[in-house]
C-alpha cells in the first residue's frame, strides 16, 4: 500500500463479473485495489444468476482482505452492488440458494395463474423505484422455492453480514425493493400476503449513517447502497449537458438536465447535485452483450483473441473501412431503457460477404453509443460530452466507437471502479470525516478524452438511422 492521506476507506462493488476494491484516502486517491472474479450464469435466455455463497459473500471478504494491510487503520467501509438481486440465506448467513440478477424471468413470475409480469404495459416509468418490479418478484420466487427461510437477502446485505454480521442496506438500496417498501418503511400488507415477516428481510439504516463495525475493528460499516448511485457521486457528471455512461456489464445512461421530464420508456431521478435532473437508465447493450459479440466473433476468425471488454487491452482506436461496418440491434436478452422488454433478442444487420471479424467488432461497440444516442434523442437532450465510467472504459476501440456512434466527445473517469471508489467515500460519510455526499465532486478525474473522428462519425450517422428501423418502435 502507497503512502496515504489522512484516513483511508474502503469500497467494495460487487459487480456482473467480478468483486471490485478498492482503498481511498482523503482526496480520493486509489491507495489500493482488489478484483475476485466471479462466473455470471445463465442457465436459460430469460435468467440471470450468481453462486451467491462465491460472488456475494466469499467475493467481497477477500477483496477487502487484498486492500487492506496489516496495521491499516480502515475508517469506514461500504458495499455496493447492482439493483434488484436476491437470495435465500440460511441463520449464518450463507445463501442457499441462486442469487437473482436484474432481468431474471423469475422476478417477473404472478401467483395463481395470473399472467406474467410484463414491464412493457407500463412503458414509462417514473423512478428507480416505479421500474423494479423485479424485486417483489423475487421475493415471491424465494419463499416459495424455500419457505420459511431465516432471511431473503440482496447482495448487498448478504455481504455486509459476511463482513460485519450485520444484513444491512441503506434507504437508497431501499427505494430499489419496489413495492416491498411502503413510504419509510416495510409494505407489511404485502409481506403478510407473502408469508414473510420484516426480520426475513434486510435491516434499513439512512445513507451515510453507520450500520455497524467490522468485528474486532473501530472500522464503520455501511448500509449496502446502490452501484449506480456511488459510480455517479465521483464521475464528474455534474453539469447540464453531461451525459454519464457506465460501460459495466449494464450499460447505464444518465444525461444531466435541469428540469424534471418524464419521457416514455426512460426514468427520470434527482440527481445529487441540487436542481440537477438525471434522464436515462439500464441498457443490455454493455459488457455483457458485447463481450458475448467480440467472443463469437474470434471464436471463428484468425485474428488473436483480445481479452474482455472490461479490461485493458492493445486494440487499436478503430480498424478497417468506415463505410464497411454492419448493425447491431444488441438486445442479446432484451432490453431494458427504454423499451423494457425482456422478448428482445439481438440481430446483425446489413451483413455481407465481404465484412470480416474487425466491422463485426466494431458494430458491437457502435451498438453501446447507439443506445445512448437513441435515449438523448428520445429526451430531446442536447448533450456536451460523455463522462464514461466503469471498466469497458479500458478498451480503446469500444470508447472510440462510442465517441463517433454518439457524435460527442468521451471523458473517461481517471478511475474506472467508479462504483468503489464511490463507496469509498460513502464510507467516509459514515465514518463521520464527510457531512454530506457534496465532497464526492472533488475526487472526479478525467482519464482521457477521445473525441470523434469526422469520417467515422459521418458513416456511424447512416448506420443509426439502421439501427432505429430495425429495432422495435420507440415508446410512446
């Protein structure tokens, strides 16, 4: 561990493929980090699953034991993790059963033989909160696959009690259990419905307040909070016209305006700067598609495989012909924003012999600006730049795609675990060193900026107009 600045924290960011660490000191300096990978599942199209014991409980004890070293004085620690999830935990616990991801068909399962829930009947969600069906979904599949289970936990709370034996989530993680929470506290009439009392489910504490301590530490622990939220609070996407995009597994879009609009098929949340409005939400167009797209193209060709899409790599900007590139529509599972329709399914458009492997490639980058495209298009935003964060931020050609997809240039984060390095500092606000989650604006660094090129934008251009004929109808 390098030299610190005044008292180091920890955040913790359980993401789609890996647990992310990492340890910050007072000005937002990454000190130390830590990455545990973990296996996504898929067992069918429409399900999405992690070994919770592996990804959500085991994963985030040894990232925090890799950044903090003997004799560390650790002030805080938080957990982040993607919204909704779910799993049963036994009285350790240990999850016994599957962790449910975002998306999972069985979020979407109705009792009694009522038809399935379909996101698609309701195409413009208001909030965070009015857009998780998913959570009450699972909720209602773990009680009835394992009645009478000491706790249905998300990631976050299965961590904390791992970390610091103690489920909690903070109201912000809250908010994400859709319709299980009623005003401040539980929907007991829906528990009743269910079975399930309030002691089955998370433990509750405000953000920025201390839910516990780290046994045998003065260590503060967190309410497990919301990845998206932390990624935001020190990406610098703070301005009018900015327009922050998480390349994670999920691609996630929040363009910064100035006054509350609600658009069909986007959500529309406060931002955590005051009279700032964030428009956007949740693409499958991320790592997750386009990992699976750079994969099954090298699989076929020649050219040397060039590892993940979230994570460095020697590629260079672009390769090829600008003219010569094919569509791809990326809804290899369905989409989310803004058409929230988990039907979907991927399609590669205006192929012919003569594409090779690179114009493929490059269409699966071009497809994640497209999404971003279309959902400022949608809004009527006129954005300034892109701020991108997460770790797609690392490859050069999917940043560079983006720039010319998008028409606008791309600042990428100077720390590509946004999501930790932002529960980083939540933990500082625990930990009493913050008052407010004001401060987190001046741990933003810009990586590197990379700005369209004139002859790649100008044929990306045409492509888009592909892009939106052939994918489904824009809501409403």
């Amino acid at each position: 561990m390098t030299t610190v600045s005044g008292s180091i924290t920890v955040g913790i960011d359980i993401g789609t493929t890996a647990v992310k660490a990492v340890a910050a000191d007072a000005a937002g300096t990454v000190v130390a980090r830590a990455r545990v990978p973990h296996k996504l599942l898929s067992p069918a199209p429409d399900q999405l699953e992690h070994d919770a014991a592996k990804a959500w409980r085991r994963g985030p004890q040894q990232a925090l034991a890799q950044v903090v070293g003997a004799g560390v004085d650790v002030a805080g620690v938080c957990v982040a993790s993607m919204v909704p999830s779910l799993t049963v935990v036994d009285a350790r616990g240990i999850p016994r059963a599957p962790g449910l991801l975002y998306g999972d068909a069985r979020g979407r399962e109705a009792p009694g033989g009522e038809p399935p829930f379909d996101p698609a009947a309701d195409p413009a969600p208001r909030s965070a909160e009015g857009a998780m069906p998913d959570a009450v979904g699972f909720v209602r599949w773990a009680v009835r696959e394992l009645p009478g289970a000491h706790g249905y936990w998300p990631a976050q709370a299965v961590a904390n009690h791992a970390i610091g034996r103690i489920p909690a989530i903070d109201t912000g993680m809250a908010m994400c259990m859709g319709a299980l929470r009623q005003g401040a506290g539980w929907n007991h009439d829906m528990l009743k419905a269910f079975g399930i009392t309030e002691e089955q489910l998370p433990v509750v504490v405000p953000m920025g307040e201390v839910a516990g301590r780290v046994p045998g530490t003065a260590t503060a622990l967190c309410g497990g909070t919301v990845d998206a939220l932390c990624d935001q609070i020190v990406s610098g996407a703070d301005e009018t016209g900015d327009v922050l995009v998480i390349c994670g597994a999920t691609l996630i879009v929040w363009a910064v305006v100035d006054d509350w609009v609600e658009i069909p098929g986007l959500w529309t949340l406060p931002h955590t700067v005051p009279g700032k409005v964030l428009v956007g939400g949740p693409s499958n167009a991320g790592a997750l598609f386009v990992n699976w797209a750079r994969q099954l193209v090298r699989a076929g060709s020649h050219a040397p495989a060039r590892g993940r899409a979230d994570a460095d790599g020697p590629e260079p900007a672009r390769r090829g012909d600008p003219g010569r590139v094919p569509v791809w529509t990326p809804y290899l599972r369905g989409e989310r924003a803004p058409f929230h329709d988990s039907t979907l399914r991927a399609g590669l458009h205006g192929l012919d012999i003569t594409h090779d492997a690179d114009a493929v490639e490059r269409a699966a980058y071009e497809a994640s600006g497209f999404v971003v495209r279309h959902m400022l298009d949608l809004a009527g935003i006129r954005a300034r730049r892109i701020v991108a964060s997460g770790g797609g931020t690392n490859v050069v050609p999917w940043m560079q795609a983006m720039a010319d997809a998008s028409g606008l240039p791309v600042d990428t984060v100077g720390v590509s675990e946004g999501a930790a390095l932002g529960a980083a500092y939540v933990a500082r606000w625990a930990a009493g060193l913050e008052t407010s989650l004001d401060g987190a604006r001046g741990w933003a660094r810009v990586g590197r900026r990379v700005e369209p090129d004139a002859a790649w934008a100008a044929a990306a251009d045409a492509r888009y107009a592909l892009f939106r004929s052939a994918g489904p109808p824009s809501p409403g």
